[in-house]
C-alpha cells in the first residue's frame, strides 16, 4: 500500500513539529490546587503555547516531584533541575534583602499593586537574582494573625507566643509586636500549629485554602500592619540560553508584569474567599480590628520599616517601589 504524497508531506511536518518541541519543568512544592498552579503555571503554558504555535510548552511538576522542601527552589532553576521554579525571597533572605522591602508595613503606597512595586525597582534589585530570569515576581495579600487557640485583640494578646514568620522583615514585625518568631517554610505550618509547636502564624488568608490551614486555626485576626509576602517564579538562564531566539522572544513577552498580575489578583482572590468562609464557620473567631484598633499595633512597628531599610542600604529601592 502507498501512502500518497499529501499524506506523507503532512505526516513529516507532524514529525518534525514533535521533534522541535520543547517541554519546559516548572517544579511546583505545592498541590495542583494551590493558586499558583491556574494564575502562574497554566498561564504561562497558555501563553508560551499560543505563541509559538505549541512548540513550547509549559508542564507543572507538582508536589515536589523534582525535589522536597521549598527553600531550595531556587537553586533548582539555578542548576537546571527545573526550567522554571517559584517561591518565596524569604526563605533564603539573606540572598533578597532589598527585594523583601516590598513585604514591609506601609511599604506599597494605597492604590499600588505588590507586584508593580517590585518591577519598578527592578534596577535596585536585579542583582538578587543571579544566574535566573526572573519570569514573575508578585506580593500576597496583606498578612493576617491566624492563630491556634489564641484570639488576638491587643499586641499584649502577641506576648511571648511562638509566631511562625516566612523570612527576616516578618521576624522584625513579629519581635516588634513581642512575639518570638520561628521561621519555618509554610507547608511544615499545618503540623507545628496542630502539635503546638507554634501559637501561630502571620501570613496571608489564602494559606487558610491553599495549604488548609483553616483545619488547624481557632482565629483570625485581621486588620494589623503586618506587611505581605513576596514571591518569585525564575527560570534558570541555563534554560533560557538553550532556547531558540523565536522561543526567547515568546518567553519574555509572556514574563513580566502581566502574569504577576494573574499571581497576584488570584491571591487576593483566594484570601477574600477564605476568609468569607471562615467567618461562616463555627470554627473559628474572625476579629477585624478598627482602625483605633489596630492604631497600637502600627505604634509598635513603626520603626520596623526604616530600621530594615537602612540595615541593608535599600534607600533607593524603596523610593523605587514607592514612587
């Protein structure tokens, strides 16, 4: 039997179009139902497919299949492990001391986004992020108190408790406020509230969902000048640098502030529908805190921000991500 020529002419287009694919590992530490996976990793295979015609792909590795424990995301990108990784600056603080200003109270001016902040202080911070392209970068919602078997009202309420915090600035906010802070990465939080390890944690709403901390918490105190968390999702330059130019072009068209904006809407989104089903449950103690509520709270961290920016001359970032 013959095949015509049609026939074979479109079977080695096919051929060749498989041949010339190319999958890119995004390693996720995460479940596939954390907010991450539809706003950063679906998008970024939706937009890089769609632009090269399905010659690039994007495919999420979740749950730490490409390696255990979040604090290392970053060298996985770094030594090609994964093409593209995410996490959060302040598991490694030391290396992000002027990117993590952005998590810092009062920091985003009222009417800015997260993640525009941190873009425009890209010059500031670049060096933060060697041997990476950044792909997005992006802030939680503004953190709140979610506690074990404590209702806070007061900073008096904070005294003594073991807090868990993401990094350094929330260790400052946290020893500012009298508690003692542990940091820990957040998907070891479920087990030390439950056990008691910790009274709590400081972090945003969305983590009541995503890593169903809901399960665990008694209240949840919001309204404080906690600050946020940042993010990063990089991909190694080993990774990048072996792409085609067409390829490259696709890639950085689809990074940058559009799918931080996916990030950070959906964070939002997740928090305000977490914490609407909190206040729904018996389960837990939702406190809002006015604003003369929350006023000896911000007395107390006051200084944070200042003291933290001077600590690692990050005066020029700062005017950057508030301009």
């Amino acid at each position: 039997m013959k095949f015509s020529t049609i026939a074979l002419t479109g079977a080695m287009a096919v051929w060749a179009a498989a041949a010339g694919a190319q999958e890119l590992k995004f390693a996720n530490f995460t479940p596939p139902f954390h907010t991450v996976n539809a706003s950063v990793i679906e998008k970024l295979n939706a937009d890089l497919s769609a632009a090269t015609n399905g010659s690039v792909t994007v495919r999420g590795y979740h749950g730490g299949e490409l390696g255990a424990g979040p604090v290392e995301q970053y060298v996985r990108a770094v030594q090609g492990v994964a093409d593209i990784t995410w996490g959060l600056p302040g598991y490694t603080s030391s290396q992000f001391q002027k990117t993590m200003i952005v998590e810092l109270p009062g920091v985003v001016p009222e009417g800015k986004t997260g993640y525009d902040a941190i873009w425009d202080a890209m010059d500031e911070i670049k060096g933060e992020f060697p041997g990476t392209k950044p792909v997005a970068l992006w802030t939680s919602e503004p953190n709140v108190m979610i506690m074990r078997d404590k209702v806070i009202r007061t900073p008096a309420d904070l005294q003594g408790l073991k807090i868990r915090v993401a990094g350094a600035t929330a260790a400052e906010v946290a020893t500012a406020l009298g508690a003692t802070p542990v940091q820990m990465p957040i998907n070891q939080v479920y087990n030390a509230m439950q056990t008691g390890l910790i009274d709590g944690v400081f972090t945003g709403a969305s983590t009541l969902s995503d890593f169903k901390l809901n399960e665990v918490a008694g209240s949840i105190t919001t309204g404080a000048p906690l600050g946020r968390l940042a993010f990063f999702a990089v991909m190694g330059q080993g990774s990048y640098d072996k792409l085609s130019a067409d390829a490259k072009a696709a890639v950085d068209a689809a990074s940058g502030r559009g799918v931080s904006q996916s990030a950070e809407v959906s964070w939002n989104a997740a928090a305000d529908e977490a914490l609407e089903a909190a206040r729904a449950s018996s389960d837990n103690t939702v406190v809002d805190l006015t604003e003369a509520q929350a006023a000896p709270f911000a007395e107390l961290v006051s200084e944070v921000t200042a003291k933290y920016v001077a600590s690692v001359g990050g005066e020029a970032a700062l005017a950057a991500m508030q301009k």
